[in-house]
C-alpha cells in the first residue's frame, strides 16, 4: 500500500470533479468505481474510488482518495493498493507509489501540496 497526503483550499465539490477528470484523463484502462460527497461534524468530505489495470504488474489496482474540508483547508487522503504479484511476496513493481502519485500529481496541479 502507497499513501500520499496533500493539502490545498478550495471547493471541495469542484476538487473533486477536477481529480476524477484528471485521473481518468491519465490512464486508458483507469475507471471510476465509486464516489460520494457527505456531511458531518462540521466537516465536509469526498470519497471516490479508482480502479485500474496496470500492465506491468499483471493485476488490477484501485485509488482511494478521501478530501476533508474543514474551515477552508482541505486535506487529502491518496492510497494506492492492490499491486502486489502472487501470495506470498506482494512485490508490487511500484505500481502502488505510481498510482497515488497520478491522484498526487492532479491535485498539485489543482494547487494542493504534499504534506
């Protein structure tokens, strides 16, 4: 498992329109599986879920991204998972790392910063 956490201001809804474009616009075999919006405690979050196909890994991947927003900030949650070759190694070939850093690389460009 890969977890990035980076953190930017703005529209929670809008981020999370931006990040399912952009991930979706960075891999052919790369689909939505879910996501939601909720409000609660003060705070409001966005969860979507990605899943892929990663040639190189022979397997399939997902991205779990989590978006706090509380008082303007808005961190996020990356994890990659799911890359691990056969039962016993779970050698991943940084297919994990490689896809959290796609869901990283899109909200940098929204303006976001690793933590």
């Amino acid at each position: 498992m890969a977890t990035i956490v980076p953190r930017g201001r703005g529209d929670l809804s809008r981020l999370a329109d931006g990040l399912l474009e952009g991930v979706l616009a960075k891999g052919m075999s790369c689909e939505l599986v879910e996501q939601t919006e909720r409000t609660g405690g003060g705070a409001r979050f966005a969860f979507l879920v990605f899943e892929k196909f990663f040639f190189r890994a022979s397997n399939r991947l997902s991205l779990s991204a989590l978006l706090i927003e509380q008082g303007g900030l808005i961190d996020a949650t990356l994890v990659g998972a799911g890359g691990g070759q056969g039962p016993l190694l779970r050698f991943d070939w940084g297919s994990e790392e490689n896809f959290a850093g796609v869901g990283a690389e899109v909200l940098e460009g929204l303006g976001f910063t690793r933590v």
